[in-house]
C-alpha cells in the first residue's frame, strides 16, 4: 500500500481550509491545527463579507493588475526590477528574496482566481453581486452569498467529509526539522502538558500579527497603542506562523511599518464598526483642525489613508463632523457600522463642549471651510467636483457647508484589518529563504504570506488565502505535478 503524504495546515481561515481541502483532495493524509474552539473557528475570514476585486465569477477587475503593480513596493530600483522580465527561474537570488509584490506572485493570483472561485463553486458557494458599505466605488467587487463565513462553514464540511483531521484549541508554536533542515512537522500546545508532534510538510495559514500588540509596536512604533483589529477574529493571530518562519531564515514581503486600515467608531465593540460618510462632511482633530482632504476621491480608495492619517494624529482619534444634509444622501446610513449613536448638538458650540473640543477652533475651522465652499450641483454617488477654493487642506468633491443644525458627530480611530508583512513564497506558494531558495517542507497562504505595500488593492485578501491556500495544499500532497 503506498503511504500517503501527510500535510499538517495552521490556522482555519480561507487559506487553511484551501489548503486542507486541496491536499485531501490530492491524496494527502491531513490534519489542521487551529488555536480557537470550534464555534470561533475561521479567524478574521468568518467576520468579512469577503468581497473580491472580480468583474464576474471567471475575470478579475479592470484594474487588478495595473493595481498591484503601482504598490508593488517603495522606490524599487529598477535595475533589479528589470531583471523580472527574464524568465524567473533565471531570477538573481536577490530579486528572488526581494521586499516587493512579485509579478510572477500577482499573475498567479489574477489567472488563478476565477478557476479557484469555480473550485469553491463545487461546495454550495454562489457569488453574486451585493450593495455594499461603499456608496462610491472605483472598480468592481462581487462576493460569495452568506460571506466569509459560508466559505468556513462550506469548506470546513468538505474538509470534514474528506477526511481531514482538526484539531481545536491547539496552537502551533514551533518548526519541527529533520537532521538536512528540511522542515518535517510541527510542535503544538493543547492545554499545560508538553506539547504535541504533528508531521508531515507544513502549510502555515495563521494570519498576520494584528492581534499581537507586542509585534505592532515592534513594527509600527508607538502609533501601535491605538490601533486594534477590526472584528474579534483579528485577536486570534498572534503571528506565530511568521516568527517560526524567521526563525528558520526565511525571507519577507510586504509592507512590515503598514497595515490594511479602516476607520472605525471606537464606542462600538461590534464587529467592523466602519465609519464611512466621511466624505460627506469634515474630519477634524482634537484641536479642532481639518487635517486631511476628506474627499479627494472615491470612498473605496481613500479610506484606507485617511485611517492610517487619524492613527497618526494626537490620541490617534478624529472626530467627522455632519449637519443636517447628510440626510440628503439616500442611504447614508448603509455607510456607518457603529452601533452607538452620533453625538448630536443644534449649535456647533454644543457640539464642541461635548467632543471636548475647543470651541473656538472649531468655529474657526467651520467658518472658514464654509468660506472656501462653491454653487454648483451636489451629486453623491459620484465624483462631483464640488470643491473648496483656497483651502488648506482641499476637499475635492461634495463640500457642502457644514452650516444647517442639527449637527452631528462621530469619534474615529483607526483599525487594523490585517497586517501587510509576511513570508516571501514563489508562486507555489513555498516559503522561500534569504537567497530566494525554497525553504523544504515549509508553505505559506493567507496573510500570513505578505503581498501588500503602500496601499491595499481592495477585496483581494480572501481570494489571496483561496487561491494560495489551494495551491499550497495541491503542492504539498505531492501528488500533483
Ligand atoms: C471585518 C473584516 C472585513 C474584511 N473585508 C474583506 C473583504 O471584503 N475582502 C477581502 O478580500 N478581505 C477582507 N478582509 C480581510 C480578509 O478577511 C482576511 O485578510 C482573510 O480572510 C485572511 O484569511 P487567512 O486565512 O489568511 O487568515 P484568517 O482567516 O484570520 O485565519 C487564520 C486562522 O489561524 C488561526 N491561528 C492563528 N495563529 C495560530 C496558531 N499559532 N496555531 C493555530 N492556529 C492559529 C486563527 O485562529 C485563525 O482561525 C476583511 C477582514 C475583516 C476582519
């Protein structure tokens, strides 16, 4: 009887449960460590709505690639560059170990994701096109009916049935090699008593770090204090996958001093509690002073820097300040997760005592902004042009005055979604080391391969964990060529 490959997978997000479904499905002997109880399984996958940058099921977005490539990294030298045009098995090891979005990584992921979303098809998944909590888009999304939590529940059923071993409240901790350094299983804590063995090649999906303040203030320095995860499942990952990783030699990519930032209410405990009508009235800091253009494109592209701007700010908190005509944009509402409510004053004066605000910077910084504002048509759901004169900061489209009572106010600080830096992997997804090689034995998928710098390409974070995940697990079996 031949010995089947044996695969052990970290984490139970997208990417694990890829993985694990693809290696059973190539034959592998399977078991998924997963630190959470069952009923929390599926880390920060469980709580998105998991939208993906596709033009339909089969094709990625307009935009995609072009994306990608304009954040593949900061002031890239292009002599190194250049040297991607080449075949990549003829790549220098430096470029190979590169800080930087690989188009070799990018094109994989862009050609692989409609057949992957026909792959998760096969379990019950259905993909259509939702409205969503971005009342003005720059590209296209669509999303699997039920979110992330119908991939868990779906895979996890197919996993199951294949066999796949899980095991719960079971945290990896440590890299198992054999005597030539490949890597040949993993050691793991279930309660107090000594940890167990688990071999096989392993695939790490353990998520990022943003649930571990430690490792933020290492990398992002003293903002780290105000910045927390998105949604519960974000606590889970603690970073394990990628201190086993570096510990063994292996090289990085993604942005280590940034991370996915959304602006959230931080009243609200609920999951993903985004603040997202920015837009359409002014953010102002706790002197009272604007700081940022809050308009200056399409919610979808700028949310992420206006968050990372308020981390940056005094008490790493803004407050957006509306009048009454929000309620001139149909559906606002959809906009704003909060579950607390606005803090709500008829006079501006009010609203400053309550923010603890000074009142007279705030009146300052409103008079003026209205002074800047011009005639024209207001138009929501587009870019409309509608833009201050003479203003330091601009806003560039729906400037409204800020001038019909009553007036209202949201505090907004700034989440982390999910950490940029991870491991270097080739497009098969191995991790690789310093000098660009495969690292034996040893896989990565999800986040916890690192892909993004500068800024996020939107809703291609679930599809990263699918389609690596996938691929990990078909080449960890070793049965698939
Ligand atoms: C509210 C929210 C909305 C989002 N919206 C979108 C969106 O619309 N589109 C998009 O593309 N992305 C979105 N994202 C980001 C995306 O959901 C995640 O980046 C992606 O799902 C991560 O998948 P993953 O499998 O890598 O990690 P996760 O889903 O986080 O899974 C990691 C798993 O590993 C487990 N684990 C961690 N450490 C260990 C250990 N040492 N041992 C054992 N187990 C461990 C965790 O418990 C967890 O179950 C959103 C994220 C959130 C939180």
């Amino acid at each position: 009887m031949v010995e089947k490959n044996r695969v052990v997978v970290v984490g139970c997000g997208i990417a694990g449960l890829s993985a694990a479904v693809s290696a059973a499905e190539f034959g592998a002997d399977v078991t998924l460590l997963e630190r959470s109880t069952k009923e929390e399984r599926g880390g920060n996958t469980r709580w998105t709505e998991a939208f993906m940058r596709m033009k339909n099921e089969k094709e990625v977005a307009d935009d995609f690639i072009e994306h990608f490539l304009a954040n593949a990294g900061c002031h890239l030298d292009p002599s190194l560059i250049n040297e991607t045009a080449r075949n990549y098995s003829e790549w220098p090891s430096i470029v190979k170990a590169l800080s930087f979005a690989d188009p070799e990584v990018i094109s994989t992921l862009a050609t692989e994701a409609g057949p992957t979303l026909s792959w998760l098809k096969e379990y019950g998944i259905q993909f259509s096109v939702m409205p969503t909590y971005l009342l003005t888009q720059s590209t296209t999304r669509i999303c699997p009916v039920g979110g992330g939590l119908a991939l868990i529940e779906a895979l996890a059923d197919r996993a199951e049935k294949l066999g796949v071993k899980f095991q719960y409240e079971t945290t990896a901790v440590d890299l198992v090699c054999d005597d030539h350094g490949s890597v040949a299983g993993i050691r793991a804590r279930k309660d107090t008593i000594k940890p167990i063995e688990v071999m096989g090649k392993v695939i790490l999906a353990s998520g990022g770090f943003e649930g571990n303040a430690e490792m933020q203030a290492r990398y992002y320095g003293e903002r780290a204090r105000y910045i927390r995860p998105v949604a519960r499942g974000g606590y889970y990952n603690r970073g394990e996958g990628l201190r086993m990783a570096l510990n063994l030699g292996a090289s990085t990519c993604g942005d280590f001093s940034e991370y996915h930032a959304q602006p959230i209410d931080p009243r609200s405990g609920v999951s993903e509690p985004i603040v997202f009508n920015f837009p359409y009235g002014i953010l102002v800091d706790r002197e009272g002073r604007r700081f940022i253009d809050e308009a200056s494109n399409t919610v979808d592209a700028i949310y992420e820097n206006v968050a990372r701007t308020i981390n940056k700010l005094p008490g790493g908190v803004a407050y957006l300040i509306c009048d009454a005509r929000l309620d001139e944009v149909d559906n606002w509402q959809r906009s704003v997760r909060s579950d607390q409510k606005p803090i709500m004053a008829d006079t501006l004066q009010d609203l400053a005592t309550q923010l603890e605000i000074p009142v007279a910077s705030l009146t300052k910084t409103v008079v003026e902004f209205n002074a800047a504002t011009s005639d024209g048509p207001f138009s929501p759901f587009e870019l409309d042009g509608l833009a201050t004169e003479y203003l330091n900061p601009p806003k560039s489209n729906w400037a409204l005055p800020i001038a019909i009572g009553p007036f209202r106010a949201w505090p907004v600080s700034s989440a982390n979604c999910f950490t940029f830096g991870g491991l270097r992997c080739n497009a098969n997804a191995q991790i690789l080391d310093g000098d660009g090689r495969p690292i034996p034995g040893i896989y990565a998928a999800g986040e916890t391969m690192g892909l993004y710098y500068k800024s996020y390409t939107g809703a291609t974070s679930v599809l990263r964990g699918a389609v690596f995940g996938r691929i990990a697990g078909r080449h960890a079996s070793g049965l698939a060529s």
